[in-house]
C-alpha cells in the first residue's frame, strides 16, 4: 500500500509520498509514487499515485509518451492542455484507460488494479488547482473547504490535517503538516514506509521550488518525531477529564 498527501494553500502546494510497495509480507520494495512535469515558468504537474503499481506505472508511461508525441496536441497531452481541468482529464482518462486494458488481462484473477492519483498544478496566469483523481478516471477537487487531498492509507494522517490546516496554512507550516501527518502512518501502518519524496510549489512559480527525498535515517525527520511524539505524551498527561471520569455505582 501507500500514502500520499497533497496540500493547496494559499501560498503554495505541498506534496509528500512515500515509496514502499508490497506484494506481500516477505515482498517488500522501494518505488517512487512522485513525477514531475514542468515547463519552468510555465506549467507545473506533481502527480502521487497509490495503488496498483501496473497500472500507475503504465498510465505515467502513456502520459509521458503523449507528451513525446510530435503529433500531441492539447486534447492528448498534459504538458499542452489549454487549462488545469482538461489536463486532469487527461489523466483521468488514461488511468481508466489503463485500467480497463489490464483488468481485461487479469480477468481470471483475483489481483486488484484499482489505483488513485492527486495531481497538484498550475499554468503561468492560472491559479493553482489540485484533483484527486479516482481509478474510474473521474476526480474531485481540493477547496477551501478541504484544501487537502490523500490517496493510499489515508486515516491514520487525517486527524492532524482536519485540525490544523487551512488554506492561510504557510508553506511552512504546509510541510510540517505533511510530514507529521505521515509519520502518523508510518507509525501506525507497515505497509507504508520511507524514503519519502516531498515536493513544494510557490504559488505562481509553475515550477518546484523544492524537491527533496527524506531517507530512513534522515536526521531532521528523526527530530520531528521525536519531538511529535514528546508534544502528544505531555499534552495527554496535562489533560484532565473532569467529571467524565467520575466512578457512579450502577
């Protein structure tokens, strides 16, 4: 399995992946789930993807031979749609695509080839956009609302972001979110593990601004969960329950 976050604020997006991927307890293996497409100054695409590894990995070989394409144009490929919406489309499409082509293979079978994807964008005089795109190759989008969007085993980080992240969130803080909210998983789910990828866009940039792999021994990482974990066991020593935990003869 997998988790992934993306985060649409104000200032920026935020994207976080990790890279295991298991096919069982004693096959274990280390896959990026974070690509890049960019024009500096022009568009930028971060596409996450969780699920199966087949049909990820053949949807971005597709994306990526359309971009190739001396023939593409902007109904086929990413890098030359006329806006964010038509190229989360595109993606949409090729997933299902994929999707459909491999399930009639493994008809037999019982291996799921469901996959999910958060695309995070922005083209230059466009505001930044971020879709959640579903194995049927339909998709939602992050708000104000709910400017965050997860795919892979997204409970287990979910509560730090409900709480603490809005669209005014600094891009920063964005990270730190992130990241907390992925040593949660990490913690709490072994089919999720490091490295992890983590990308950060400044709004209107159309370029990443940040890019970094976070290793298993990353020291930073380390001190931020120790540092987590400490804030959590003094908070939950410091709260008291009142009269909820009064003891009443039933």
């Amino acid at each position: 399995m997998t988790y992934c976050v993306g985060l649409l604020l104000n200032a920026g997006m935020v994207m976080l992946s990790d890279t295991r991927t298991n096919a069982g307890l004693d096959n274990i293996a280390t896959y990026r789930k974070m690509f890049v497409f960019e024009e500096p100054g022009e568009r930028v695409i971060t596409i996450l993807t969780a699920g199966s590894l087949s049909v990820t990995q053949t949807t971005m070989a597709r994306l990526r031979e359309a971009i190739d394409d001396k023939d593409a144009s902007g109904e086929t490929s990413i890098m030359m749609a006329p806006t964010m919406l038509k190229a989360a489309e595109i993606i949409g499409s090729t997933l299902a695509s994929v999707k459909q082509d491999i399930d009639a293979k493994m008809e037999a079978s019982k291996v799921s080839t469901s996959a999910s994807m958060i695309v995070g964008c922005q083209r230059r005089g466009g505001a930044m956009r971020m879709f959640l795109i579903y194995p049927e190759g339909n998709f939602i989008e992050a708000t104000e609302d709910t400017p965050f969007l997860q795919i892979g085993e997204h409970k287990y980080g979910k509560p730090i972001l409900d709480r603490v992240v809005t669209m005014a969130t600094s891009l920063e803080d964005g990270q730190k979110a992130a990241l907390l909210s992925m040593d949660s998983t990490l913690r709490s789910n072994l089919s999720v593990g490091m490295p992890l990828d983590m990308a950060v866009i400044e709004e209107g940039a159309c370029r990443v601004t940040m890019r970094k792999r976070i290793e298993k021994k990353d020291p930073d990482f380390a001190r931020m969960s120790e540092a987590w974990s400490n804030a959590l066991k003094d908070g939950f020593t410091h709260i008291t329950i009142g009269g909820m935990g009064t003891i009443t003869p039933v």
